[in-house]
C-alpha cells in the first residue's frame, strides 16, 4: 500500500511537474524577452553616450571654426601684427575654456605668435592640416595626437589668413584637448565602471575617463574588441572580453567625420551593470515559479485519491488557457488537500493580479490615447494659431538644434530671400554664408557673445543675400535653451524684413539732410512768427546780416526787435488777419523784400506768419548807383550833344573860311604863282576839305548813339531801296551788277538802318578789284528772334587778321592815295546794329571778296521774308 502510495505520489509528482512546464515556459519566455530588451536598450544606451560624445566633438570643432573665422578677420590677425595679436591670444585663451593654446603661423608653418608663451615653439609647416589649410584655403582639424610632455590628446585645428589681394599670408591656429571628454562623464554621472575611450585609427587610447593613467599613450587594453572598433571605423556594437577579464558591451562612433577626423570614441559598460535589471526580474521570476513548483510537488505527495489527479489537471488546464492569454480563466474550487485548494488560490489570485494588471494597463493606453489626441489637438488648435499669428506678423522663424547643428527654416524665412522650399538647406552654413560681407564678423559676434552668456538678449540688425544677388535688411531675435550647467542645446527665433523701413527712413534722412541744407544755404532769410507776435525760427544764409542783434532774434517778439522800424509790425498784423502780400522795408543801413504768408491751424484759422526776406542791399545800392550813373551819362551825352553843335558850326566855320580864302588868293594871283604855290593851295584847300568830312563824320557817328531811339516795324526792301537810290550814280559809274531776294519786316530805326545799308554797299563798289565790275548780292534768313542779313561782294577782300579791326573808328587798312575815306564808315554801322541789340561780323579772304553779316530783331515770331 505505502509502496502504491509512493508509486502514486511519484506519479502524481512527476504530474505536478508535467503541469508546472508550461508556467516554466511562461517564465523563461518572458525572461528571455526582458533579456533581449535590455540588452537592446543598453546597446542603444551606449550607441547614444558614444554619439553624444562624437557631437560634442564635433560642436566643440565648429565652435572653434567659428571662433578662428571670427579672429582671422580681425585687422590685426590679417596683417600678421605679432605685437597686438599676443595680448589679444591671451584675452581669447582666458575666455575659452577647452583651448590649450592659440597662435598665428605664417604661409611656411613657423610660429610668429602663440598665447602660451611658455609652451616651445614647434614648426607645422610639414603636418597635414596645414598643408590641406594652403590648399584647400579653408578650416581643416588634425587627428588627436598625444602631446610627448603632458601626456594628453591635443588637437591642432586651423584658419587661413588671407591678404587684400586673397592670396593667404598665414594660418590662425588652435589647440584643442579632450578635457570636455571627463567633463562629459561627471555632468552625466557615470559610474566609474563605465569607460570612455578616444582611440586613433591604429588602436593607441587618446583618453580614456578610467585608468587615465594606465592606459592612455598605449595599445587599447580591449583586445578582440579593439581591433574590431578600429577595423569596423563606423558606428557599431562589440561584445567582448576585456584584459581585466570582465565582459563589457562597446558601442563606437567616428569621432568627427564633418572635419574628416580617423579617430573613434568608444564606452564600453560592463554586462553585469547593463543587464542587472533584467537578471533581477529573471531571477524573481525563476524563485516565484520555483515557489509554485514546491507547493504543487508537496500537494502532489501528500493527495492520494483521485481528486488530487482531478486538481492537478484543472490547474494545468487553467495554466494553459493563461498562457494562451485567456487571463479571465480561474482554478475555482479544486478539490484535494488544503495544499492544492491554496495552490489553487495562489493560481486565482496570480491570474486575477494579471487581469487586473492587463486592464489597467490597457485602461492606461486609452487614458493616454484619450491625452493624446486631447493634447494633439491642442497642439494643432496651437500650431494654427501661431501660423495664424505669425502670417500676421510676416515674421520668419528659425530653430538650430546646437546638438545635432540641425536648423529649421520656416517658409516665410525662405521666401524672405526670395527662395523655394527645397532651396535653403537645414544647416547652420546656408544662414552664415547668405550675411553681407560688412555684416559678416558683427552678425557671429553677437551670435557668439549671446551663447556665451556675455549678451543678456540676441537682437541684431544686418543685411542676408536675396535669391536675386540684392541684400534684405533683417532684424533678428532669439533666446537660447540650455541645460542644467548652463550650456546652450537649442536656439529659436524670428526674422523681420524691414528693408522697406529702413530705405523709407534713408530716404527721410536724406531728404531732411537736403531740407536742412537748402534751407541752412538758401541766400534768404526763412521765417515764422506765432499769433502773439514771437520769432519762433529764423534760418537760412541771409541770417548772417542779422548778427548786430545780439543773442539773435528767435525767441523775441517783433516789436521788441522792430518795433522802430517803420511798416514791420504794421506788416505782421496784416498778414495775422490772414492776406499774403509782399512788401519792402529798410532796416538800418539793409534794405529788404519780404514776402508775408499766414500759417492756419487745421481749424482754418491763423496760426501764425511763415515769410521770406530777401537782402536787396546790394541791389539797393546798385540802383542808386545806376540811377548815378544814368544822371552821369545824361550829363555827358548833354556834353557831346553840346560839341556836336560846336563841331557842325564853329569848327566848320574856320574851315569853310580857310578854304574860301585859299581859293579867292588863287584866283586873284593866279598869274604871280609859280607852280609850287598853286600845289601849296591845293594841299591847303584838300585838307581843309578833309577837315570838314572828318568833322561831319564825327558828328554822324556821336549823333548815332544820342538821337531818340525809335523802333518800330520797318520793311527793309524799302530801306534798301532808299539806299541804292542814294547810290545811284556810283552803281551806274561802276557797272555794279546787286542781287537782291526779299528782305523780312524787323524792328528799327528806318534811317539808321538805310544809312548801314548805304555804307555797306558803298563800301562794296569803293573796293572793288579794278577793271572787274562789282557783283553784291544782299540775302536774308531767319536765326532765332532775329534776322541774319548778308552783303556780299566780289572785291579785294581783306586779310582775316584784320577782320574786328575794321570796325574801330578812325582804323584804315589804305592808304589815302588807294581808296578815299575818314575810316567812319563800318564804325558807323557797328553803332546802328549794336544800338539795335543785334551783332556785325566779316568773312573774307584777300583777293576773294568779303561778306558783311549783321543780325536785326525780327517784328513778329516766323516773321516770313516779304516778296
């Protein structure tokens, strides 16, 4: 019986055992999925601490890409000034942490400046960034190397320098460590277990946040997993026992590859720390079901009936329905022992718990469903708002993620300069390279200044490169985000165009400037007078004669300051009851012509005076001057007048007398003269004659010029008439052939102007060639206001050197003897052209003739030329 007993509680042993394998498989399933799903969150943990590591790099490289742009276009930097560039390293090495050193090479790679004066100088002409720097005339980092005398990883970054012809005349270079490296590991806390590791591409420890000492300068101590982290070179995961034993999971990235850098960071976190958790659960787990498996095996030894059978199998029966995922199932009430009803209970109570555990957590998914779409809908009922608020504003918004250097560019922001959507990249570059070269060093100052904490608010003004090669001019604000240590991560902003703005307030500044200069240099004096009677400004040059009132005169009424002068204030209160008017006043020894507007208010009603006040001093003076001078000549043409009169008769009476006597004693003693005295009369009575022509050609010429000036419409076909009927008898004794054509009307003097037309054509038949009959022709065209009146000959014709001399009273260029004359003739004519405003001038050449021209002012406009 007992024997049967143990064979039954055997088999109901190895029953209870058969009915605990699917809870064990339940288990070990649920641990292998923990196990997975922390190994795959380590991995993405250390994948993460390793690219977080690379970015830092990588911010701390274009950070000094920045910093070295900047300092290269400094004046000093572009000259190569050592002795002002060493004071100014020193100030930029003190503010900036993670900089061993700075200095300036020149175009060989030789040290001329360095902030660390201490440090030795070592010649860079031969390393690879400074070669890449001459040839790629841009920024370019070196690989981290291990500095022999401090034993850290330095790296030696560099920016061309370059003269105003472009060509570079040194490099501006830059020490960096991996100090930021262990700085790294304390801000995030990492147990001392978790090494990080900057390796070069054949396998030496850069650095390295554990055993330092121990380990960097030397071959990394991960063995297999070193050589896989520098044969592999991009980003991966390692699995591998290190040299100190222990197992570890290694994540590596590329250090830097935006400055094309070979080496590798790597962290490398122990199994134990990163699959803790997961063997935690695993082994609570493991003990629970072992504590389930023990309950079962001692129900199973002590049930000896068959309702511990029937027991089991419910139980195995609701274990599988819950692990087919049927968590409603129960055991309900088993029978059996009290073992198996607890067992039971257990049972219930588990698959109850996971029930339980199942609808809250799916209650949960729905809340947080129910909050997303809430908070979804928040943020849409937002995001309308905020685009809606930003089209009214016509802002463009900007945001650089400092981390990744990503920067989002809103499509107003693109628009602004003209460009599409997919014509602006997401970097940081495509906004520095679109600044105005003048703008340029300012723009990353502020930039720079602001992150560093040196601005309390980014706002800056400057100019970005449209689409069309023109310039915007953008303000531009921004705040940054930063992190518990006060480093910034993220900055946001907006854009304004207010280039319209600015030119429209250009434009106003130039037009005031030219106002302010127009009214400070207008040669008046620019006024206004309030309704009380007070000078509230006067401007303009002509202020200048208003100096002999002292402290000047705006702010002071007129009364005060010409309440002596007659008419003034008279004037202003006329002008106070609204009539515009101009008047003259005199002011000491000033003389002025002012103009009196009044100024209304809005309402229409008068405000005030607004005037001008010219100074007519001079012009004053010059009428008095004139009107001296017309007396003067009035005086003086009496005067001539008065000799005319002598000179027609008592001058001409002795000569008459001579000449009648001279005549008489030749008659009367004919027969006693010898011929010698006859030639002896004869001179006497030929120059007494001259003498009467001279005189009577004199008074011709002075009466020219004083007798009444009468203009009036005159046909000059019937003044030339005249003429020729005067020259009758010459034309005929000289066969002279005249071509006319039809003369205009003109406004003159008909005797005067017959008398130029008869001295012309005089002239023209006294010199003509001998034995060659004179040909004159007379011809007229129009020439603005004017007629241009031409006489033309055929004659001896004059040298062109004489051509204003023959105008000058009393000039011959004959003799006596050749051709007659008093030489009054073309000065006569000169006079009765010029009195009429026109101008006479010859053309000729000896041997060809001559043309006499003169202008006369025409009687009407398109006056045409009489038939």
């Amino acid at each position: 019986m007992v024997a049967a007993v143990d064979s039954l509680r055997v088999r109901l042993m190895l029953l209870a055992a058969l009915a605990l394998l699917p809870l064990a498989g339940l288990v070990f399933y649920n641990a292998v999925t923990q196990r997975h799903e922390a190994a795959d969150a380590a991995e993405a943990d250390a994948l993460r601490l390793a690219r977080v590591c690379a970015n830092n790099e990588e911010r701390a490289l274009d950070s000094a890409n920045r910093l070295l742009a900047l300092m290269a276009d400094i004046p000093v930097v572009k000259q190569l000034d050592t002795a002002a560039c060493q004071p100014l390293f020193s100030r930029v090495l003190g503010n900036e942490p993670g900089y061993e050193n700075l200095g300036l090479l020149d175009a060989r790679g030789n040290v001329l400046v360095s902030a660390n004066a201490a440090e030795p100088r070592r010649a860079m002409g031969g390393r690879a960034f400074f070669t890449e720097i001459l040839r790629r005339d841009e920024f370019e980092a070196s690989d981290f190397e291990i500095d022999p005398g401090t034993r850290r990883a330095e790296m030696v970054c560099g920016e061309p320098v370059s003269g105003g012809d472009g060509k570079i005349e040194g490099v501006l270079y830059a020490e960096l460590d991996l100090a930021w490296m262990s700085n790294l590991g304390r801000r995030l806390d990492l147990p001392p277990a978790i090494a990080i590791s900057v390796l070069s591409p054949d396998g030496i420890v850069l650095m390295r946040t554990a055993d330092a000492a121990q380990y960097v300068g030397k071959i990394a101590p991960e063995g297999a997993a070193g050589r896989a982290i520098v044969e592999g070179r991009g980003v991966g995961i390692v699995h591998q026992e290190g040299s100190d034993h222990i197992r570890r999971l290694f994540a590596f990235a590329p250090l830097d590859t935006a400055h094309r850098l070979h080496d590798i960071v790597s962290t490398g976190i122990p199994d134990e720390m990163a699959f803790r958790s997961a063997r935690e659960s695993e082994h609570r787990q493991f003990f629970i079901l072992g504590i389930f498996a023990l309950a079962a095996l001692a129900g199973a030894w002590l049930a000896a009936d068959i309702l511990v059978l029937r027991g089991v199998r419910r139980l195995l029966d609701a274990t599988q329905q819950v692990a087919s995922g049927d968590l409603a199932t129960r055991a309900g009430r088993v029978h059996g022992g009290v073992e198996f009803r607890e067992l039971a209970g257990a049972f219930d109570a588990m698959a109850a718990s996971l029930q339980q555990q199942s609808r809250e957590r799916d209650a949960a998914e729905r809340e947080l469903e129910r909050r997303v779409e809430e908070r979804t809908a928040e943020l849409a009922a937002l995001n309308t708002r905020l685009d809606l608020a930003l089209r009214g504003t016509n802002d463009g918004i900007w945001d650089w993620d400092l981390v990744t250097n990503h920067v989002y560019y809103s499509p107003r922001w693109k628009e602004m300069l003209g460009c599409g959507e997919a014509e602006i990249g997401d970097t940081f570059r495509e906004w520095e390279t679109r600044i105005h070269p003048l703008d340029h060093s300012r723009a990353l100052v502020a930039m720079h200044e602001y992150l560093a904490g040196k601005r309390p608010a980014f706002e800056l003004e400057y100019r970005l490169r449209h689409r069309e090669g023109t310039y915007r001019w953008i303000l531009s604000r921004g705040v940054a985000v930063r992190d518990g240590s006060g480093a910034p991560v993220r900055m946001a902003g907006s854009n304004v165009d207010f280039t319209e703005r600015r030119q429209a307030e250009q434009a106003l500044r130039e037009s005031e400037s030219k106002l302010r200069a127009f009214i400070t240099n207008v040669p008046a004096i620019l006024f206004s007078i309030d309704h009380s009677g007070i000078i509230t400004m006067a401007e303009g040059r002509g202020t200048n004669v208003l100096r002999f009132f002292e402290g000047g005169i705006v702010g002071r009424s007129v009364a005060e300051l010409y309440g002596d002068v007659p008419g003034v204030v008279e004037s202003v209160k006329r002008a106070l009851t609204g009539e515009s008017f101009s008047t003259t006043m005199h002011i000491r020894e000033l003389h002025f012509e002012v103009a009196y507007s009044p100024a209304r208010a809005p309402d229409g009603s008068v405000a005030g005076v607004i005037g001008v006040a010219y100074d007519i001093t001079e012009r004053f003076r010059a009428k008095e001057e004139l009107e001296r001078a017309a007396a003067e000549l009035r005086r003086s043409n009496e005067e001539l007048e008065q000799f005319a009169y002598i000179a027609s008769h008592d001058l001409q009476e002795p000569l008459r007398m001579v000449a009648s006597y001279t005549q008489l004693l030749e008659r009367r003693y004919a027969a006693q003269l010898d011929d010698t005295a006859r030639e002896f009369i004869a001179y006497a009575v030929d120059g007494a004659k001259r003498m009467q022509q001279f005189i009577a050609g004199l008074l011709h010429y002075s009466r020219v010029g004083t007798e009444p000036r009468i203009m009036e419409e005159v046909n000059l076909d019937e003044v030339l008439d005249a003429a020729l009927e005067n020259l009758r008898m010459a034309i005929a004794e000289s066969g002279a052939l005249i071509e006319r054509q039809g003369l205009p009307r003109v406004k003159g003097d008909a005797r005067q102007l017959a008398q130029l037309f008869q001295n012309l054509v005089g002239n023209a038949l006294k010199f003509r060639k001998p034995g060659q009959p004179p040909h004159i022709q007379i011809t007229a065209g129009p020439a603005g206001d004017f007629w241009q009146i031409s006489v033309r000959d055929n004659g001896i014709g004059l040298n062109p050197q004489f051509s204003g001399r023959v105008f000058i009273i009393f000039q011959r260029l004959h003799t006596r003897e050749e051709y007659e004359g008093t030489g009054l003739g073309l000065a006569i004519c000169k006079k009765i052209v010029e009195r009429h405003g026109g101008r006479i001038w010859v053309e000729s050449k000896e041997g060809e003739g001559a043309t006499f021209s003169f202008t006369l002012p025409a009687a009407l406009p398109h006056e045409t030329v009489s038939s």
